[in-house]
C-alpha cells in the first residue's frame, strides 16, 4: 500500500549516535540553539524522570542538571539542541548554566534562531492512495521531524485541498507522513507506516496525530500497538 521509493538508511542511527556523544568539549553559544521535536525517549535515561511529570502537567524542575526539554503532544517532547559541524547535542542543565539561560528561554531562543535560516520544504505523494510526506532536503534532513510544529505550513496545505483535518505519522526519520482522515484506507495507512518503521533502532512513537484546520494545537488520535490492531482515541 505505501508503494516504493520508502528505503530504511542509517540517517537516524547515526543521529541517535551524535546525541549521545559527550558534549564537554564544545564552544557553547546562543547562537547554536535548533528547537527540536523528538520521542521523549531520546532524552536517554533523563526520560524516566520526564515522562511522569510530563504526564501529570509539570515541568522539568529548573535545576534540573541533565536534557531538558517540555512537552509537545503526545509522547513528543521540544528539545532544544546545540548544532556543531556534522553534529547536534541536546541542552543540558550544563548548557543552560554556561548560556545563562533557563529551557524555556532556550528553547525560544532556538526558535527565534531557525527562523532566520532558509530551509526549503519539499513536499512528495508516496503512494496513489492518498499518503503523501513533506520533508527537508540534503544536509538538513536531521530537522524534518521539527515540520510538525510548522503550523502554516498544515494549514496552507489542508486549505489548498479542503481539508478540516490532517492524520500525521511523526517517525522522527527523513520523512513526516500525512493524510486525509475521510480517506477510505486513512487508518490502515497510517497504521502500516508506523509499523514499518518501527523497527528502527532510534525511538519513535506508536501515536498517530492530528492536526486541525483553523487551530494551533496538535494531538494524539490513533494508537498502533506493538501486537493488535491499531485504534482510535475517544474524543476530549
């Protein structure tokens, strides 16, 4: 059903590789600061004490000393991230001490950073059925997984197709898969593109998300279980 052209590559491997390297010996500057969106797993073993504060509404406490982050939706997180030359290290309480900066003012400043860079968007149709995926080019693939939280970018495109709703797969890979939830196949779709890749060594979640005509919020919709079949969240 996803049709071709949706080869593995070793893009996230190496990655997950770059974010676990010992970050001491670098030149730590505001200037470096890239807001990203990742599986909360990638906070490493600083994920255990995220995930119940982050379920109950709580933030990370601010002496926090290991990877910052805050929650986006689901079990995604916002990181901000310092880029070095082939090489993204995620903040921690070290950075943020060093910058003079708390996580959220750095994470805003990661923000206010990327959108002074020119990155073109790509967009392409992966099978006939109606999956498409929108994308980085080149040597800034490693940011695709951010074009979640490009909201104009989703509404433009659910306006330009008379779309209330997009299903969104975040696989924190080279690609951020779409549809349209009135199609026919929608959960089976979207269903079998976390499956296949899931396998992937890197986290990455079992959610599928949805993001709204008209509104700045993303959410969790579906859920594609390990074993079973996947299923729809009931409505808030």
């Amino acid at each position: 059903m996803l049709g071709d052209g949706l080869e593995t590559d070793d893009l996230l491997r190496e990655f997950t590789a770059a974010m676990a390297e010992d970050p001491d010996n670098i030149t730590v500057e505001a200037g470096m600061l890239r807001p990203l969106i990742r599986h909360i797993g990638y906070m490493g073993r600083d994920a255990e004490i995220a995930r119940p504060l982050f379920e109950n509404g709580e933030d990370l406490p601010a002496d926090h000393p290991g990877v910052w982050a805050a929650p986006f939706a689901g079990d995604l997180v916002w990181m901000a991230a310092l880029e070095t030359p082939g090489t993204v290290h995620p903040v921690t309480g070290k950075h943020l001490g060093a910058l003079g900066l708390t996580g959220p003012q750095a994470l805003e400043r990661a923000m206010e950073n990327e959108r002074g860079i020119a990155r073109e968007i790509c967009m392409e149709d992966v099978n006939e059925a109606g999956l498409a995926a929108f994308y980085y080019e080149g040597s800034d693939e490693w940011m695709t997984p951010t074009l979640l939280a490009h909201d104009k970018l989703f509404q433009d495109m659910m306006a330009g197709n008379g779309m209330e709703r997009c299903w969104v797969a975040h696989l924190c890979r080279e690609r951020v898969f779409f549809t349209d939830p009135r199609l026919v196949h929608a959960e089976d779709m979207m269903a079998e593109v976390v499956r296949l890749f899931i396998t992937e060594s890197h986290p990455q979640s079992r959610l599928v998300f949805e993001v709204v005509r008209g509104r700045d919020v993303v959410s969790p919709v579906m859920v594609v279980p390990e074993n079973g079949a996947a299923y729809l969240l009931p409505d808030e």
